[in-house]
C-alpha cells in the first residue's frame, strides 16, 4: 500500500515537472515572438519619423484626421497650378532641320500668348514650336530678345492661356525652399526640389550682363534653361538660367525683378537699358569688417568706379565701404540693385553712407539709365 502511494506521488510530480516545463518553454516563444514583433515595429518607425522630419513641419499628429496629403505633399497643388503655365520648347535650327528639344518657358501674360524664356533657347533657331502641358501645341514666334541679359520674349497665336504668377526674389532667403520645373532632355514638366543656396552670384561670361543670380541646389539640367523656379507661395520668383559644368548642386536663375523689367522694356522699345550708378562691388568679407572695426554686420566695397557716371561725378572712389543705403543697413549685393532700379523708376537719387580713411561720409546719387551695349563697351 505504502508502495502504491509512492508510485503515485512520483507519477504526479513527474507529471507536474513536464507541464511546468512546457509552460516555461510556451511563454519563452510567445517572448520570443512579442520581442520579433516589437522589433518589426521599431525597424519601420524611422520611416514614418523622417517624414516629419524632412518636412519641417508640426509632427505627424497634428493634422485633421481627415489629412490626405503628407507633410512633404504641400508642393503638390502649386506644382499643378504653375505647371499649367510652364511649356516646352523645340526648334529647328538652319543646319538642322529636325526638331530639338531647346528648353522651356513661362507663360505670363495668358491673354496675348506671351511666354518667356532663355535667350540661348532661341538662338539660332529657324523655326519655334511651344508645347502646353494640356498638349496644344503651336508656332512660336520670337517678338523681342536681349543676348547680353539671356531673356526672349515669345508669342504664340492663342488666347487665355495658364499663366504664371511673378512674385518677388528680394524676400527671398538663403535656405528657403524652391522648385525647378523644366523640360529636360525633353521630359516636359519635369519638377526638382532644392534650396536658395545663395543671391547675388555672377557668371564667369563677359558676354553676360547677369551679376544677380539666384544659386539653387536644385537640378537644373539642359532642357531647365527658361523653366520656373518657384517659391513655396506657388509664384515665380526666377528663371531658370544655367547649370555650372561639372558641379553638383549648382544651378543659377534670373531673378524675376530683372527679368519683368527686360520684358517690358523689350514689349515697348524693342531695346533694353539699365539704371546704373557707374561702380562695381562686392560684399566685404567679415574678417576685413571686423578689422575696420565697423559698426555693422554687413557692407560692400567699391571695387571699381566707371568714368563719366554718376558715381564718378559725386566723387566716389575704389575701395569705399557702404555701409548703409537709404538709411537702411546693407542686406546684400541685391540689396543696391534693388534700391537703384527702383530710385530710377521713379526718377529720385539713392543716399548711400560711406566709410573712408575711418571716417562716414554721406552720399547722394541719381541712377542713370544706360543702354546694354554702351555699358558693355565700358566694361570691356
């Protein structure tokens, strides 16, 4: 009997082991595959993360449940709208009588059929076709061009077009986001995305009178030449130029003060002249600001002083400092031929303050209006 007992008691702790066992072994799997998934989990957070992140935006779960857009989709609606008015450009030149893919334009006043675009487009070019992004297309013809400041004007024969928007480049900051949207090698409505790198850039050219540039990271590749670069309010705030040979990441626009005053010179005179001051500058490095000890944070040196020029006349010379322009402090390169255009416009002088031999001095000077071609043959 005590035998019996024993038996059993070992059956049922025996029994007892292997179910505990196996209860062990159980939730070491489910662990197992709570801790897999959890890893599965964590490995495609960073993707929803780098969303928000790329955006610069509120975080995810701020916006209405009812959001269709992701934070990085806000370029979608104003890449529909100003692309309507982006068209492309094919040619037949003299010697080649197939058609080219040339480049693009901007579409600005939809009434007339006027577009916009590179002088260099149209260059040599026998015949012009644009192309809508609806797919019309029509022959254009050039009505007005300026070789020295790289803008054509083109007409085409139709009525109430899309058209773009212009805004403004000055408000424009480095850093602040803009798009491309072109037609290269022949892909029409082609949009990249990048950034104002800088303002104020030149082209190593001497036949080029474009010493304003907007610099962008955004591609701009051949076929860009005469496309949109466009701001996050969906205007047009440049056209597209060129891209630096063998850069990454460099790209060039015209800004869109310059190129609305060249179109309506050209729409009225066929010819186009530039309100001048008659000197050259450059913004003066930090290290010789710091060492002059002045007072600002930013200025421009005069480089050099053109002859029987406005400039020359009050008595301007090379290697002045400007540290301030219309009681305004020096923003940038920019910041005079702004000043400048406009005082010409309206006919008024620019009052500029001079640092010289450590001491101030206060400028007047009234722009004059200067045809391309003469202010060519005094920079050579």
């Amino acid at each position: 009997m005590n035998g019996h007992h024993l038996w059993r008691d070992l059956g049922l702790w025996l029994v007892g082991m292997f179910v505990g066992a196996g209860l062990v072994l159980l939730g070491r799997q489910m662990g197992y595959q709570e801790a897999f998934h959890e890893r599965r989990d964590l490995s495609q957070t960073p993707s929803v993360r780098s969303v928000s992140t790329l955006a610069r935006s509120a975080p995810s779960e701020t916006l209405p449940p009812s959001a269709t857009l992701s934070p990085v989709d806000f370029w979608v609606p104003i890449v529909e709208k100003v692309g309507q008015a982006v068209v492309s450009i094919e040619t037949t030149e003299r010697n080649l009588p197939t058609e080219q893919n040339a480049g693009a334009g901007v579409i600005f006043d939809g009434r007339r059929g006027l577009i916009v675009t590179n002088y260099h487009v149209t260059e040599g070019a026998k015949e012009l076709f644009v192309t809508l992004r609806d797919g019309r297309r029509f022959r254009a013809q050039v009505i007005g061009s300026e070789p020295h400041m790289d803008i054509a004007v083109l007409q085409v024969p139709a009525r109430n077009l899309p058209e773009a928007k212009f805004g403004s480049s000055e408000t424009l900051k480095e850093g602040a986001w803009v798009i491309a949207i072109g037609n290269p090698f022949g892909f029409s409505n082609t949009v990249t995305v990048g950034v104002v790198s800088a303002k104020g850039r030149r082209l190593p050219d001497e036949s080029v009178l474009l010493d304003d540039l907007i610099q962008t990271d955004a591609a701009i590749n051949p076929g860009n030449s005469g496309g949109a670069l466009v701001n996050s309010k969906g205007e047009v705030v440049g056209i597209n130029v060129a891209m630096r040979p063998g850069a990454q990441g460099i790209a060039f626009a015209i800004p869109i003060e310059t190129v609305r005053d060249v179109v309506e010179q050209l729409l009225r005179h066929q010819r186009v002249r530039q309100p001048i001051l008659g000197v050259s500058y450059e913004m003066l490095p930090d290290e010789e600001r710091r060492r002059l000890n002045l007072p600002v944070e930013r200025a421009l040196r005069i480089s050099e002083v053109m002859s029987n020029l406005p400039a020359a006349r009050v008595g301007l010379r090379q290697d002045d400092i400007i540290v301030a322009i219309n009681g305004q402090p020096v923003k940038d390169t920019g910041h005079l031929r702004s000043v400048v255009r406009q005082a010409a416009r309206k006919g008024q002088s620019v009052q500029l303050r001079i640092f010289r031999d450590g001491r101030s001095l206060d400028v007047s000077v009234r722009p004059e209006w200067v045809p391309i071609q003469d202010l060519l043959r005094r920079m050579r």
